[in-house]
C-alpha cells in the first residue's frame, strides 16, 4: 500500500508538472499570438496612413498643378488682350495722326487768309476788324486743338514738350477767346502760379472747366 500510494503521488506530481507545462506553453502560445495581432494592426495601421498620406500628396500635387495651368492661361490671356490693346492704340494713334494733318491744311488756309486781308485792307470799318479777328482766333483754337490731337496720337513715340507756363496769362487769355453769349460775369484771381507743364494740355482743361460753367450758369450771373 505503501509504495500504491508512492506512484500515485508521483503520478500526480508528474500528471501537475505536465499540466503547468502545458499551460505555460499555452500562455506563451497566445502571449505570441496577440503579439503577432499587434504587429499585423500596427502594420494595417501603417499601411492606411500610409495610403492617405499618398493620396493626400496626390491631391495636392493636382491642385498645385491645376492652380499653376490657370495662373498661366490667365497669364496668357492677359498678354494676348495687352497685345491687342496695342495693336489698338496703334491704328488709334495712326487714325488721329492722319486726320490731324488733314485738318491742319484747311485751317491754317483759314488763318493765312485772315491775316492776307488784314494786311491787304487796312482801312476796314472796326467792326468788321472785330469780326475778322474773332474768326482769325476761332481758327487759330480750331489749330491749336488739331496740334493737341497730333500731339496726343504721338504720345508714344515723343514726349509732349514741357515749358513754363504763366497760368494768370493763361486764363486773361481763355477768358476773352470764350463766346459768353449768357454774359456772365467771370471773376479770378491774378496771383496764379506758373507751372511747368504742357501749355496745350492746362488751355484745354481750363478752356473746358470755364465753357461748362458758362453754359451751365444762369444769364447776368457771376462765377469765381
């Protein structure tokens, strides 16, 4: 009975120490295995933001590209309206260089016939003096305007020219040239600066700003 019990208890010892062994074989089985599922999420993982990551490049590559092919169409567009914008201003340019010559021939045929008649007529009544010379400085706005035209449609090829101009005697001068048929009566000061710029150009703009409030100015008024 002894050595019965002696077996069994080393049956059972054995039968124990197999059954830890197995456990401790199967804890390490899946000790390994839930490893192996870490790697393999790690590595799903990896690959998902990999692939976004690429994808997310590829987006902007195309938007970049895309952006890139409009800046340069755009910049095609505007080169092909600047071009045409000059072949424009060109025959513009052309056009009022022609017509300005044009006018030229007439108007001073007008001019040189006034002053042939005041030379040649000395004696006329004064009134007819009077109209003579209205028509003779008539004509003479009518050139000076044709010259700004020729000089506007040369704008590109020479500098316009430059030179002191005595704005009081500027304006004493447009003031009696201008028909006031509305008689209004029109007030300045005299102490105006001298400027240096085209004289063609500030007759212009003064004779305009004056004409308009003349026309626009009740009759018998005053403007300043």
């Amino acid at each position: 009975a002894s050595i019965h019990e002696q077996y069994r208890y080393r049956y059972q010892q054995q039968a124990m120490a197999d059954s830890i062994r197995s456990a401790n074989a199967q804890a390490l089985q899946d000790a390994e295995n839930a490893r192996l599922q870490v790697l393999a999420t790690k590595r799903r993982q990896t690959t998902y933001f990999l692939v976004i990551g690429i994808l997310l490049s590829l987006a902007f590559v195309w938007t970049l590209l895309n952006r890139v092919r409009k800046v340069r169409e755009q910049k095609q567009k505007i080169e092909r309206q600047n071009e045409e914008l000059a072949i424009q201003k060109t025959n513009l340019s052309d056009f009022a260089h022609s017509v300005s010559h044009d006018l030229r021939t007439p108007i001073n045929g007008i001019i040189g016939m006034m002053s042939l008649i005041e030379l040649e007529h000395p004696d006329l009544i004064p009134e007819l003096k009077e109209k003579l010379k209205l028509v003779g400085e008539s004509a003479q706005q009518s050139s000076d305007l044709v010259s700004g035209v020729l000089a506007y449609s040369e704008a590109g090829r020479e500098n316009l020219v430059k030179q002191k101009v005595d704005l009081n005697d500027l304006i004493q001068k447009i003031v009696s040239e201008l028909p006031n048929e509305n008689l209004v009566q029109i007030e300045y000061d005299l102490q105006l600066p001298t400027l240096i710029s085209n004289d063609f150009q500030l007759r212009q703009i003064f004779s305009n700003l004056l004409n308009n409030a003349i026309n626009f100015s009740p009759e018998g008024s005053s403007i300043v």
